[in-house]
C-alpha cells in the first residue's frame, strides 16, 4: 500500500494531467476530501487504499503504462517528481 505524505497527492494530479489525453486513459483520481483535515488516520488509510488501486490500473492499461511519463513518476531519479525523503513512489509501496 501507498504511503501518503504530505504533497503526494499532487504528484498523482500532475501524472493525470500528464495523461489524460492518452487513448484509453479512463482512470480518475480519488476525489480531494473537502472540509476536513488531510492528516485524519482513516482519510490517509483510504487513499493510501484508493492511489495503490490507481496505479494498478494505470500500469495495466499497456500504452499508458509505457508511457515516459509513468516511468518518470516511478522512477528514483526524477526531477518532476518529489516524494519527500523517499526519492520514489516505488519506494513506498509494500
């Protein structure tokens, strides 16, 4: 499961916008929770639970998948893409 930190979400927002114009691309993000604190531990659990299941159904979607921006938002050397301490989203999952 993904382990959220504060500006993750952001990067999933920038990869979206990044994709949306691919064919095939379908996926929507889990909506932003309004009127609430974003530190709530069963809000973080819920969309740790919501992004894993994005990116499973990103990465199944081949010519999405393929895609130098995916590959980018994965990667431990990204310059687009700040995840905090941990260099990578890939480093987060479990």
């Amino acid at each position: 499961m993904l382990k959220t930190k504060l500006g993750l979400y952001r990067n999933f927002e920038r990869l979206h916008r990044q994709l949306k114009d691919i064919p095939n691309y379908t996926l929507h993000l889990p909506p932003k929770r309004i009127f609430s604190s974003n530190t709530e531990d069963a809000f973080v659990h819920q969309r740790c639970i919501q992004l894993d299941k994005y990116l499973q159904d990103l990465l199944s979607i081949a010519n999405v998948a393929e895609q130098h921006e995916v590959w980018d938002f994965l990667s431990n050397s990204s310059k687009n893409y700040s995840f905090g301490k941990s260099s990578s989203v890939m480093r987060t999952l479990a």
